[in-house]
C-alpha cells in the first residue's frame, strides 16, 4: 500500500493547500496589513482571526441581504485554513473543529434547515466536499461516507456538477483508507459508469477523479495494469478538457506523479516513469511561478509543492541507473532550493538599501493580479503571459545592471542542467539536499556527484549514527557541533566523510587525488550540513583530511555559479582591522605592513606588491565600496561578527550604529575577492523551506566571486593567524583566494579543527 498511501496523502494536501491558498489570497487582498506579518505561522492566525471575526459581525457591505453569503465564505476560509494547517502539523494558537465550522457554513446557506433550498446552490456543494474530506482527513470515516453520500438532484442546477468527481474520490479514498479497496468498485463502479458516459458529463474535466480513485483501488490490490492503464486514460482526459487554472494544475501535478511512481513500483519502466516525473516537475514549476516568486515561500501551496519535491527526489533515486533520473533528481534538489530569495528580502523591505528594495518593488508589482479572479479564462491567459514579459525584462535589467546572482535571487528561472554543467567546468560538484515526502516521515537526503565529464550521479542516503552524533546529539550528549569549542571529545571524521560523501568522490579522493594534484570540488550543502566543517573530514582511515585531496569551494545554491572558477587576488587591497573589544589583528597588521598605533587602526588603502599602505580618504568602509571609481579588487576586514539572516552584521564603529548589516550590504559594490576574519559571518544556513540569507550571500550578490568566511565562532588568536597566514600567501602574487585558503589550512592541518577548519571559501 505504500504508493497508494502516497498517492493519497499527496493528493489530499495538495488539495487542501489549493484551498487554503485561494483563502489566503483573498485574505492578503483584503488585508493591507498582512504582508508585514513575520512568520508563516503568525500569517495564518492573523488571517483565520480576521475570517472569524467577519463571519461574527457579517461584512463590511453595504448590502445587508449578503451578510450570510460573507459569513459563510468567512467560516469556509477559516476551515480551510485551519485544515491544512492541521495537515502539515502547524499548530495555531487559536484551536477550532474544522468540521464544525464547514457545517457553520452551510448553516448560512440553509436558513430554512438541512434539506430545505440552499440560498447559494454552488457554495453548498463546494462546502459539503469539503467537509467530507475534512472528516475522511481525521479519520472519521463512517461519517465522511454517510455525507458523501449524495443523491444526484442535489448536484443538479447548481453549477458545480462537475465537483460530483471529488466527492465520489472521498468515497474512494475512504474506503481504501478503511482496508476495504475491493468496495470501491461497488460503491462508485456501476452507477459511475452510467453518469459518466452520459454526453453532458463526459466533457467535465474532473470525469478524470473518478478514473484517478477506481485506478489507486487496482493498485492497492495488485492490478498493477489495469491501474496503470486507467490512470493513462484519465491522465488524457484531464489534460483534453482541463481548465488553465491552478486547481486543474495540482489535479493533473498528483495524477501525473502518481502514475510515474505506479509505473516505477511495478515494472521499474524507468524511460516512461522519468518522462512522467519530469512532466510533473514542469508542472510544479507553473504552480510556484504562478503563485509569484515573492510570497512562493510563504504559502500553503509552497509548502505543498515542497513535499512534492522530496516524493519526485525519492523516485529518482529509485531509477538511479538511469542517467535522465539522475538528472531529473538534480534539477529536483536545485528547485526545491530555489524557494524564493526575494521573499526574504520583501520581509526585510525597511532594511533594504533603496535600490535592492525598488526591484523588489517591481518584482511584486509584475506578479500582482490586476485583473478579476473571475474573468474568462482568455483574460486571465493574456495577463499572465503580460506578467512573464515584464517578469523577464526586469531579469534582464538585473543581470545586465548588477549581476546574474542577484537576477536568479529576485526573479528565478528553472534551471538549465546543461547551463549549469557548463559553468561548472573541470570541477567535481556535490550537492546535498534535504528535503520532506508527502508521507511526512521526516527529512529524506539525497545527494549528487557531478564529474568533470559531465557524468551525473543521484541518490539517496540515510544519515547514520555519526551524522546524529554531530548534528543533533546521542546517548544523552549534545551535539558534538555544539561542543566542539568545550572539551577535547572529537567525532569520527572518517566516519562522518563515509556516512555523507558518495563512494565514487570517497573513490576518486583516495585513488585519483594527491596533495599536489588535488581535484576541485564544489560543494552545496543544505540544511544542517552548511554547518559542517568539510575540511576536516577524513577520506581514509589513515586520517587523511579532504582538504589534502581538494581545492574545497562552497556555494549556496548551484544555480548560484555562473563562472569556471573564481579570478587571482589583485589589488589595490581594502583593509579594515578592528582592534577593539580584545579583538586580535597584530598578526594581520604585521601582513599588511600597517603602522602601529596607540588608537584605533585606519581604514587603508594596500597594495600587494610591497608598497606602504596609506589611509583611505574615507572613514567608513561602506562608503569606499560605493564609490566605483576606487576600483577595489580584494577586501580584508577583520572585526567581530554576529546575528542571522539579513540582520547578520559585522561591528563597525565608524558605521551607522557602529554595524554594517546583511542589508546594507546588499547596495555595496564588493570586490572580486573577500576575506572576512569575523565569527559567524560565514554561516549560510538553508532553513526549512527557505534559501539561505546572511552576509555572504550579501557579498556575493555585491559582485564579489570568492569570499572566505567562518562558519562559527573561531577564537581571536587562531582566526588572526589564519587571517595572517592567507595575506602572506595573497601577497605573494598570482593566487586565488580559495588556492590561499587551502594553503593556510594545510599549514595547520594538525592543529585542532576551530583554528582552520571552520574556514569555508564561497563563490558563485
């Protein structure tokens, strides 16, 4: 039963997240005040309030005799938000039954009582399907049957004749839910046929839900062909007479992905199955894109789509000999990533410097619908392709005007593998991933090795005691991340570099790779692994550390790289030294040659070729960075450095309130090259269901192609020596940041780990 349980669990959230985002439309819409509330879950109390409240007091119209239409629009809305919710296992403060609330509504349709005329024919059929889901949702089967069971004049004349498809699926999926698969045939068969076939019905685009549930029934029971042939007519049929909406895209996005797992689970008919896989992505992509890039991360259906990508993640790794699968689970992983940098930077709008904050600006008004949600289906068409014309021109305007990371962080496009494959040039590429499943079971990883030949390779793997033991903690003790500073224990490199790193990269380190002749790897890691320190993992039991077998770089997202490899240091060099609050830098200042002084150390202009450095004309280093006349090539800032996402901030006295922010760094013309001796700076963290943001997200948004950071808190005297160590190495001539880093951290290699280790070199 597992592809069945899949099956209808996807379908019912997808379902449910259709529902709830139509509310939270409508909501946002209405609610001027909506899009400055913080988190996603404070976004649906603050809507489901304002839903209750309209259905207590009526509506704001000036029609009186509407007053139950609103109120029960209001409790739908609410009992649509709150089911899915309840679905994704988001607890809101304010509890409520959802059922009661699907039955409040309908109360408002049925002044004269149940069974008695409705006031609105539609809005009772709609709201009796939902309110059968609702109770097959939570396990209230006998009841969601016994009102499910419908008599076909109360569909006639309505409208919504073709919602009869959903309700006989909540049958369905009702029964297979109690075990009893065999009765579905019974229940929906005969009668279903007849009504089907009938001329009137046999156009209805939603015929395909009633061939969809019949299909998951055959399936459970092992007719494995006859399920999958059912599902292949009702997959036509959809995609003959559905309607260009949204709705009809998640009807056909579970159909299609259904089948493609259908085929895999019976016949492993990998070329088919991918082609259907690949198909469901393109459709998951027109849902994101027509939701909007700047809310996509904050919605029902986002979340939705989320756990979409970890199912279509899954059977790629199923069909792993297949190089489309492979490719198809890499482009998974890249989108599911992809989740919309720009709705980070609309949530932070009074951070933004001016210019970042005008694109957002445009960006959010190109995608608002300014045409009725009701208009023909040619309206609607024309405005969306209007919305992509001007969605494109702004990209254009982006990449040709600041850069192309900033064009795919503000308006994303799919990503091209062959594009990427390019960019990638004679580097190896790892990409991680984690991502949840429709069946909710958790975080599945998944990862892929991308040769210097362009050879991809995807699976799936289950982090092991060691990956537990660092992360998150085992036989009572913390995470050996969190106490790495604290004590002498150490995790198992090896092990750790075993349990994550594919056995071909493990292969191609021991065997391929020397000190001298290191492979270039790219790694992009997600979630948790962006906080590991990759360097120190040991490739063999000899304790051989990855960083003697690789030029290590880091990349937030893969889409990120648009470059081969990151330019030579040149100057003229930047340089702040912040030698305040026991802040080390002597080391740093003897590199740079920079003049001892009893007060704090000027913000100065070096050369890399031994010539004196000199103050800058300018005390703030933001002010330099603006000035594009300065011709900056390399950055040295040494200063502390603390906070999370576009808050994250480097201690600059002479900045405006003694800090220079993510955000602020956003509007800053970075050099090619960037070293930033401060804690935490380098932390580029993939939260749940967002991409990263912080400063070196800044900084390479800013232009800059390389910067070196700290993932953590390194102590002052080690991060100095570091710190000192690379601008010897820098000043030498002729050598890329990330050739530097790795350098300096062979030359400590034996050394505890905070004091090298926790050094990552990012590029795009």
């Amino acid at each position: 039963m597992t592809v069945t349980s899949r099956s209808l669990a996807r379908d019912t959230m997808l379902t449910l997240a259709q529902h709830a985002e139509d509310a939270m439309v409508a909501f946002r819409n209405r609610d001027k005040l909506a899009v400055a509330v913080g988190s996603e879950r404070a976004m649906f109390q603050h809507a489901v309030q304002a839903y209750l409240k309209q259905a207590a007091s009526g509506s704001d119209e000036t029609r009186a005799d509407l007053d139950w239409s609103n109120r029960s629009i209001a409790l739908r809305n609410a009992a649509d938000i709150l089911g899915f919710c309840a679905f994704m296992g988001t607890e809101l403060p304010d509890q409520h039954d959802v059922e009661e609330l699907y039955r409040a509504a309908l109360a408002q349709l049925r002044p004269l009582g149940t069974g008695k005329p409705a006031l609105d024919r539609l809005s009772e059929v709609t709201t009796t399907y939902r309110l059968v889901r609702s109770l097959r949702v939570g396990g209230r089967h006998t009841e969601a049957l016994r009102e499910a069971r419908l008599d076909p004049p109360f569909y006639k004349a309505s409208g919504a004749e073709p919602r009869i498809a959903d309700v006989q699926f909540e049958t369905g999926a009702c029964l297979l839910a109690m075990g009893r698969p065999r009765q579905v045939f019974k229940a929906l068969g005969e009668s279903g046929e007849a009504y089907w076939e009938a001329t009137e019905a046999a156009a209805y685009s939603t015929r395909h839900r009633y061939g969809f549930v019949l299909a998951l029934a055959e399936q459970s029971v092992g007719e494995w062909d006859r399920a999958i042939q059912r599902m292949e007519v009702a997959l036509e049929h959809l995609v003959r007479h559905r309607v260009p909406d949204t709705r009809h895209l998640t009807y056909e996005l579970s159909l299609t992905l259904t089948l493609a797992e259908t085929l895999a689970a019976a016949f492993s008919r990998s070329e088919r199955a991918v082609t259907l896989a690949q198909q469901a992505l393109d459709v998951a992509e027109q849902i994101r894109e027509r939701w909007g890039v700047i809310a996509r991360a904050r919605t029902p259906l986002s979340r939705a789509i989320r756990r979409v990508y970890g199912d279509l993640a899954l059977l790629a790794a199923q069909l792993r000999d297949s190089t489309m699968a492979a490719q198809l689970g890499l482009r998974v992983c890249l989108s599911a990533k992809q989740t919309g940098f720009a709705s980070h930077l609309r949530a932070a709008e009074p951070l933004l410097p001016p210019r970042i904050r005008g694109l957002v600006t445009q960006a959010l008004a190109a995608e608002r619908l300014t045409v009725a949600p009701e208009s023909s289906q040619d309206v609607l068409r024309d405005h969306r392709q209007q919305q992509d014309r001007t969605l494109a021109v702004l990209r254009d305007t982006i990449q040709r005007r600041i850069n192309p990371m900033l064009a795919d962080m503000i308006v994303p496009t799919a990503t091209d593998v062959s594009d990427l494959l390019r960019a990638l040039g004679a580097r190896h590429a790892l990409d991680l991933a984690g991502l949840p499943d429709s069946l909710a079971e958790g975080t599945n990883w998944f990862r892929t090795l991308i040769t210097p030949t362009g050879d991809v390779l995807f699976d799936n793997f289950v982090p092991g005691d060691h990956f537990d033991a660092y992360f998150a903690g085992r036989g009572g003790q913390q995470p050996f991340k969190d106490r790495l500073h604290h004590d002498d224990a150490q995790p198992n490199w090896h092990a750790l570099a075993v349990e994550i790193l594919p056995d071909e990269l493990l292969h191609r380190l021991r065997e391929s790779a020397t000190e001298e002749n290191p492979l270039e790897l790219l790694i992009s890691a997600h979630q948790e692994l962006s906080l590991l320190p990759w360097a120190a993992l040991k490739v063999d039991e000899a304790g051989t550390r990855l960083v003697h077998r690789a030029v290590l770089t880091h990349t937030p997202a893969l889409t990120c790289v648009s470059r081969p490899h990151p330019p030579a240091v040149s100057g003229p060099a930047l340089v702040q030294l912040i030698a305040e609050n026991d802040l080390w830098v002597e080391g740093e200042r003897q590199a740079w040659n920079l003049p001892v002084t009893d007060g704090p150390i000027p913000l100065s202009r070096c050369a890399l070729d031994g010539e004196p450095p000199l103050p800058t004309t300018r005390t703030r280093l933001s002010d330099e960075l603006l000035d594009p006349e300065e011709g900056w090539r390399f950055v040295h800032i040494a200063a502390h450095g603390d906070g999370t996402g576009l808050d994250q901030y480097l201690a600059l006295p002479a900045e405006a309130a003694g800090q220079l922010s993510a955000a602020q760094a956003l509007a800053l013309r970075w050099p090619e090259s960037t070293l930033m001796a401060s804690c935490h700076i380098g932390r580029v963290v993939n939260v749940a269901e967002a991409e990263p943001v912080g400063f070196v997200m800044a900084v390479l948004t800013g232009g800059s192609q390389c910067v070196v950071a700290a993932i953590d808190k390194v102590p002052d005297v080690p991060a100095g020596r570091m710190s000192r160590h690379l601008v010897q190495i820098i000043r030498g001539g002729g050598v890329r940041l990330d050739h530097a880093l790795r350098r300096a951290q062979l030359n400590r290699a034996r050394e505890h780990e905070l004091s090298w280790a926790l050094f990552n070199a990012y590029v795009r």
